[in-house]
C-alpha cells in the first residue's frame, strides 16, 4: 500500500457502522503559522481511533477545532451530520461530543462529585438525578470512594480519572481523549485501556491522542497521522506504523527511497 | 478530648440531616432578631449597647445584605466586581426620583430600581464578556462603569445634580409612617426590614447554590473552558449571576435611601461604596452563605466604632478597611469562615504527624 492511498482514508478501506464525525478538509492558521492544512478524517461509531504524530504536529489544535475551543479557519467539522464547526464549545458538548484536556482541568474547589454532576447537568435539571449519572461513572472510572473530596487535592492518576469521568458524565456519542494516559503508571495505564473498551462496547466512539505507540497499536481500531498540520496516513495501526512517510515524520528527514 | 470528639461526631450526624440548612438558618436569624435586646444587657454595669448602637446594627446588616448580592455575582461565577456601587446606586435614585419627584409609594420606586440596575448590569456584562475581559480587566471595566454613572448623575439637573435628594415626608406620597411608606419614626423597625431583606437574599442564594445553576456558576468560577468542555452555556450564566446580583444590591440601595435622610451623588455612587459593598463578603468568605454576614459583622462595626471614637483622624475607617482586605487576600483568601476547616486540617496533620513518629 502505497502513502497517497493511505491518506484517503475511505477509499479502501471498508469501515462498520455509522459515521459519527466526520472532518472535512478543516485548516487552522495562527497569524502566520498554518497549524493544521486540509485535514480530513471520520470516525464511525463504536470505533477507536488512534490520532498520533510527532510533537508539533497539529493534534492538540485538531482536538480543539473539533470541540469548538475555536474555530477552524478553513473546512467543516459534522457531528451526526450536523456542522458543528463554529459553534461554541457548550454546544458541541451538548450535541453529544466530550473531550479531556491534555493539562487536566479538574474544578478544583468543586468536590470530585461536583465535577462529575457538571457534565451530568447536560441531561437533567434536577441535582439529585445529576448525582446519580455522577456517581455511575464515579463508580465506573473507580473514584465512587473519593466523590466527597475536594477535587484539587486529587493524585495525578485520580485526576486524569476524574477528568474522564466529568467527560463521560455527559453521556456523549463520541469522546476525545487528548493525552489521558501520560503520566500513569502501569497498572493505570491498563486500567485506562480497559475503561477505553467498556466505553466502545456502551458505544462511545473514541478519538484518542496518546504518545505511548504500543497503547496505541493495542487499543485502536484504526490510526491517523498527522504531520506538520497535514494528514500523512490513515489506516489499521499495524499498517500504518510500517508506512514509510510514517517513519520518516517521526524519524526524520532521511531519503527512504534510496 | 473525647467530649469534644463526641460533640464533633453529633454535629456531623446533625449536619447530614436534610433539616440541618433549615436548623442553622432558624438560628442565625433568631439571633440577629434578637440583637437589638442583645446589646441593651448590661455587663459589669456597662452596656453593650454604648459600644455597639442600634445604628451600627442596622450598618451592619447593611452590609451583610449587600455582600451577599455581591457574593452572588462575584462569589459564586468568579467575575470579580469593583463596580457594585452603580447599582446600588441606581436603586437610591430610582426610589427618591420617584418618590420626590412622582409621589410614588417608594417599594414601586425600589423594585424600578432593581430592574434598571439588573439592565445595567446585563449591559455591562455583554460588552465585557463578550470581549473576553477578566480578571483585574473585568474589575476595572466595572468600576469605570459605576465612575461613569457617579459624574453622568453629578452632572444631572434633573437628578438635582451634586445636591442629590432629600428624603420625602411619607404624607407627601399619600402614606403614613410604617411598613407601606417605607418609614418608621425610630430605627428599631428600621432594623427588623433590613434583617428580612437579609433573610430574602440569603434564601435566594441558598436555593441558587443548591440548584444547578449554582453548580455551573461555582463550575465558571474555577475554570470557564473545562465548564464550557461539558456544556456549560458560560457567557448566559455570567450574565444571569451579574442581573440577580445587581437587582438585589439595588434594592439595598433603595432601602439606604429610606434609612437616612438624603442621597448624594457622593455617598450612594461613590468610590469608596465600591470597596465597602464587596469588603465582608471577601472577608468572611467570597462564595459562601454565611461568609457576607460574618465578615459584616467583623469589618462595619469596626470601623464605625474606630470612626466615632477618633473622629478627628479623617479617613480612619477606610484605613482599617484597607487594612482588612490587605490582610486577609495575603493570608486567607478563602476568607474567615474558612478558618475552622482550616484549623481541622492542621490539627488532623498534626496528630497525624504525631502517630507516625510514635
């Protein structure tokens, strides 16, 4: 399989289920410096999709032009065939699309529950059924012991739990995790692949930056590369991390042909 | 020791019940009802009351009111505003405006105020939220626009100009002194509205703060782009908190205007109103309930009492005022209230400490 074949990523490639989002030529320019250039890319329900590339490459900016941190500048972003590219970061939440933050962002005088309830308020008005839909994934990412304390004083692996759960409280279609197990420790880190295959099986589809390569191969149902803003490779992660233009992005600017 | 473990556990049990909220409020208010009889007691043949006057009260609770409309905005969202004192002080005018000038019975006048204030505020709020203020930005923009109305108003025949309002005879609105005119011919009555007042805004910031709306306020405060990350709508919240917030200072304003005798634009927009309508909220304990009310009652009767007693030094109670906020910003942010969950956690380290070294 050749490198511009890989780049189109329908084209031969036959894919399950129903496309959830859908990435459409998206561009993001910062005075000067073009961030992301033509990007597209799609995620199907109840898939995972792994999202690597070398520092610098535009994931982080792809993950907040999708969640309308801002806008892209060129392209458009659908959700269940819906634009939502351009809407504010509320809305998207509530049209079912959650993300992490690669710093974790905890509401820190907020206890862990609270934080969870945030998130849960999207579905309900009421606090007592907001507390129910927390407490589930409390129990589920493994926090329900902590819910009453503050969330501040949380352990960097709690936080980043924390920083699932609040995500998943509001029930989405599709979740980006952005970097969610850097940081952990091992047996974390398993735990947090498993909670990944919990979340398909509910049918969350899942869109997950990790720098961990054998994560990455290991959970994911397919991988896109990004590289200087452009996407290089799309494809099944074994595929993938063979692809020559692939290697050459992370190892660098060698003549591969030769 | 054990006593003490066991009045601590009791009050724990107590304070999971769901009529604990109800309990603290009944006796909160018992006591403040009961002040007035409180400082007439004699101690070691001196009264309270020589001290801590009737009126120092009413200041008080004043203040302890007009915190907690302020807490609402700047406590629970985190939009930090320096510029209270335009909406109280829309509230003082648009009641005498109406009341001198239009015979209209002044709890009308008050309520104009609260709406026109609350519309002030969303104003303020959209231009500032919408270009992203702030922080210490968000608090100048709201001080400028509360300087604004100072000179606006100052400059203003209509409003009488510089010379303000002198309060109106409840006959010249067709009223007699009591509860419907808004007057009283002592100050003990005086006392008892502000306390309702008091009593009315602390419920509604009870309900606010156990509702979801409180939730997405206190979820703004800490951290705006995590809020919006699961749904927050932030820039609606923000407004909502800086309408309620402004509609209840107003009203504090109306009443300050029916309790002395006249309104200036010096006095109820002044400069200086701003610091003193935030002070206790910040020292008690921004975004708490009973935060407003205690910080009231450890900053206004201090400084009133330093102003009569050294009433040759000019400016002494905005010394201590400064005083205060320079204190407790530096070394306890989250305010008096927080002192005793503060002085837990150090003595649980200590013990604690102690176990491990044993």
């Amino acid at each position: 399989m050749s490198a511009d074949e890989t780049n189109a990523p329908d084209a031969d490639i036959d894919r399950d289920g129903e496309q959830i989002l859908s990435v459409e030529g998206v561009g993001k320019r910062f005075s000067g410096l073009q961030a992301l250039d033509d990007v597209d890319m799609t995620v199907n329900r109840g898939e995972i999709i792994g999202l690597i590339g070398p520092n610098g490459a535009g994931k982080t900016t792809l993950f907040n032009c999708i969640s309308g941190a801002f806008p892209p500048t060129s392209g458009t972003v659908k959700l269940d065939g819906d634009v939502i590219s351009g809407l504010p970061a509320h809305k998207i939440a509530r049209a079912g699309l959650a993300r992490t933050f690669q710093i974790t962002r905890p509401l820190e005088e907020l206890t862990v529950v609270e934080n969870a309830m945030v998130g849960a308020h999207i579905h309900t008005r009421r606090r007592s059924e907001a507390r129910e839909i927390a407490m589930e994934t409390l129990e589920f990412v493994g926090l329900a012991d902590k819910a009453e304390e503050e969330a501040g004083e949380l352990t960097v692996g709690a936080q980043k739990r924390l920083e699932l759960a609040r995500a998943v409280s509001t029930r989405p279609e599709i979740l980006l995790l952005d970097e969610i197990m850097a940081g952990l420790t091992p047996s974390e880190s398993k735990q947090m692949l498993d909670l990944f295959r919990q979340l398909r099986e509910r049918g969350t589809s899942l869109l997950i930056i990790e720098h961990d390569m054998k994560a990455i191969i290991n959970i994911s149902d397919y991988v896109k590369v990004l590289d200087q803003g452009k996407g290089i490779a799309f494809g099944a992660p074994e595929t993938v991390v063979e692809d020559d233009r692939v290697i050459e992005a992370y190892i660098g600017g060698f003549d591969v042909d030769a | 020791m054990s006593a003490i473990e066991t009045v601590r556990d009791r009050y724990r049990t107590f304070d999971d019940q769901r009529y604990a909220p109800l309990v603290k409020g009944v006796a909160l208010f018992g006591l403040l009802a009961a002040l007035p009889t409180i400082i007439e007691i004699d101690v070691a043949g001196m009264e309270l009351a020589a001290l801590l006057s009737l009126k120092v009260l009413i200041l008080t609770v004043i203040y302890a009111y007009t915190a907690q409309a302020w807490n609402i905005m700047s406590g629970y969202t985190g939009q930090f505003s320096f510029g209270h004192a335009a909406f109280f002080g829309i509230g003082a005018y648009a009641t005498q405006a109406l009341v001198v000038d239009a015979a209209v019975n002044p709890w009308i006048g008050m309520l104009v105020g609260g709406v026109l204030a609350g519309g002030y505020g969303l104003i303020i709020g959209a231009l500032s939220f919408r270009f992203k203020l702030q922080g210490h930005y968000f608090a100048l923009a709201t001080l400028a626009f509360a300087e604004l109305l100072r000179f606006v108003v100052t400059n203003m025949s209509e409003l009488n100009g510089a010379n303000g309002y002198f309060k109106a005879f409840p006959r010249d609105y067709g009223a007699e002194y009591g509860l419907v005119a808004f007057q009283f011919q002592n100050d003990l009555p005086y006392y008892y509205l502000i306390v309702g007042f008091l009593l009315v805004v602390t419920l509604v910031s009870w309900v606010i703060k156990n509702s979801w709306v409180g939730l997405y306020f206190f979820a703004i405060r800490e951290d705006e782009r995590a809020a919006a990350s699961v749904g927050v709508p932030s820039f609606r919240y923000k407004l909502i908190g800086v309408a309620v917030s402004a509609f209840f200072t107003a009203l504090g304003g109306a009443y300050w205007s029916m309790y002395f005798n006249t309104i200036r634009p010096d006095t109820v927009f002044a400069l200086f109103k701003n610091v003193e309508l935030l002070l206790p909220a910040v020292v008690g304990g921004p975004g708490t309930l009973l935060g407003p009310i205690v910080g009231s009652f450890i900053v206004t009767p201090v400084s009133e009492i330093a102003r009569t007693t050294f009433s040759d030094i000019n400016g002494l109670d905005r010394i201590i005022y400064g005083a205060f906020l320079v204190a407790i910003v530096i070394y306890s942010p989250r305010g008096v209230v927080s002192w005793p969950s503060q002085a837990r956690a150090l003595w649980k380290r200590v013990r604690g400490d102690e176990e491990v070294s044993e």
